[in-house]
C-alpha cells in the first residue's frame, strides 16, 4: 500500500515538474518598471493581466529628482521593460539607477529601454544649455503628459514596446490599447467642452510644467514663480511677478504639491488671484490615483478658479 502511494505521489511530482518545464518562456508576468505614476498607470491599462507594474515615483515627488531608493535597484534587475518620459526628465536620478541595475536588457539603446517622447515635437528647446540659465532640459520640456492628446503618442509607445517583447500576446494587447485609447478620446473631448472658460486666461505657476497644457487647452501662461528652471524666486523677481500679475490681471497662481506653498500663497495674496494646487502625476493630491482622474481634477479645479464674468 505504501509503495502505491509513494509511486502516486511520485508521479504527481512528475507532472508537476514537467508541466512547469512546459510554460511558454513569458508565462510568467511581464515585469515593467516605469519612472513616474502616469506611464504606470498607461502600463496597466496596455498590458492588461500580463503585466506587473512598479513606478519609481509615488506621485507627490518632483518628477526631475526622484529620491533613489535602494529598493529600487533589484527591481530595475529583474525588469524586462523600464518605461521613461524621456527629454532628460528623468537625468538626475535614472542613469545611477540603471548603472546599478547591471541589468542589460533596459539600458539605453535596448528594446527594454523604452522613450516615451518618441514622437513628441518638444516646446522650449533652449538655445543655450549654459548653467546660467537654471537646471534647463536641452531637448526641451518634458512636461507633455500634461497634454492628453499627447499621452496617446506615449501610450503608443508601450504598446510597440509589449508587442516587441512578447509577440505572442499582440492581439490583447491591442484589444487593451484600443479600449484605453476609446475612453481617453470620449474624456477629452469632455475636458475640451468643459474647458471652455479656460480659453485666454492668463496664469503662473511655480514650475514650467504646463506649458503643452496650456496649448491644449487654451490658456495663456504668463510666467513661472521660479527664478529659472530649478531655480527658487528671489525677493526682487516676486515683486516683479506681482507687478505684472496685477498690470495683466492674472487670475490664477499654480502650485505643484512639489514645491513649498509660501511664495504661491503671497503672490495669490497680493495679486486677488487665486491659488490652486495641480498635481503633476497621478497621486499627486488625494483622489487623482489614475491619469483621467488626475486630469479630471485638473481640467475641474482650474476652471472652478476662472473668476466671474460682471
């Protein structure tokens, strides 16, 4: 009876063992590490249940230095994908980052290395790159997430990347492409109605996160609170700001949660316009965990600060 069932068991063990050895090679999930919450959550929703996701940042950071964590660098070695804004966003902390992965399937040049600003014309390309001129990006503003039309061109981006690593998987992948990109387009063309009283209103913000924003949507961006990019405002440039501010009657001052809310504050003060918090990526304020909810949030809070027509 014993000898049975050790001859059972051995051949369960067997069935096992051969069945594991019998997985495709990416039967396991695919492995994809992203630098910042809105290209996880485009990850998510392309790949679908073949993906696991990890983002580097959690969404209240500055998306230019990311604290480096040692956590992150046995993640980066198993990744299979590393997904990244791309225009220098990420150049103070991804390349230490990806020296220490020592994982060469994601280094730059890699099919595992994937620029999401493929595709994207870039704003503000600096003429000079001197260090004068603050921390400047020298292939210019990285901040095009903030455009949802061209989020999509990201969004490309991933799914050409998945499909390139797993082939296999190419037609669920489009089937989760397809449906993404469906509710994105029916939600901005909801932003874009709704956005309506944003068109020619002036704002500043603290950093220059917003100007594909503002095209998008129509607004006009008189200036960033910052001295230069990177850069924290001197006394002198504040008066000036408000100055202008109160010549041009600019509504609306934008402070990114990255940034400390005292000089916002006076300059709202001093000017009657009105602070708002914006985040940047989603998780950046409560209740923006996904990109449509962040850009929800946006589109709302602004337009709530647009003042009164007398």
């Amino acid at each position: 009876m014993k000898s049975k069932l050790f001859r059972l068991v051995s051949i369960i063990a067997l069935v096992v063992v051969l069945s594991v050895w019998a997985m495709p090679a990416h039967a396991a999930k695919i492995l994809i590490v992203t630098t910042l919450t809105d290209l996880a959550d485009f990850a998510r929703a392309v790949g679908g249940d073949l993906v696991e996701v990890h983002s580097l940042a959690t969404g209240v950071e500055d998306t230019h230095g990311v604290p480096m964590k040692p956590s992150f660098v046995p993640i980066l070695n198993r990744a299979d994908l590393l997904i990244l804004v791309g225009f220098e966003c990420e150049h103070s902390f991804l390349p230490a980052l990806l020296e220490a992965s020592k994982n060469p399937r994601i280094q730059s040049g890699k099919p595992g290395y994937v620029d999401c600003s493929k595709g994207i014309t870039p704003r503000d390309v600096p003429e000079s790159t001197d260090h004068s001129a603050g921390d400047v990006h020298p292939y210019g503003n990285p901040h095009y997430l903030l455009d949802p039309v061209l989020a999509k061109t990201a969004i490309g981006n991933i799914y050409n990347a998945l499909v390139v690593f797993a082939p296999q998987y190419q037609a669920e992948f489009k089937r989760n492409r397809d449906a993404y990109l469906t509710k994105l387009d029916t939600k901005i063309a909801e932003w874009e109605k709704e956005a309506g009283p944003l068109r020619g209103v002036k704002f500043i913000s603290y950093h220059g996160h917003w100007p594909y924003f503002a095209e998008r949507f129509g607004m006009e961006y008189f200036g960033t609170i910052e001295l230069k990019p990177g850069i924290d405002p001197t006394p002198r440039h504040i008066e000036e700001l408000i100055a202008g501010m109160k010549a041009e009657r600019v509504p609306i001052v934008v402070r990114e949660p990255q940034f400390p809310e005292k000089a916002p504050k006076r300059i709202a003060e001093q000017t009657g316009a009105t602070m708002v918090t914006l985040p940047i990526m989603p998780g950046g304020v409560p209740h923006t965990e996904t990109y449509m909810e962040m850009m929800d949030y946006i589109i709302h809070t602004m337009v709530a600060a647009v003042p009164a027509k007398k």
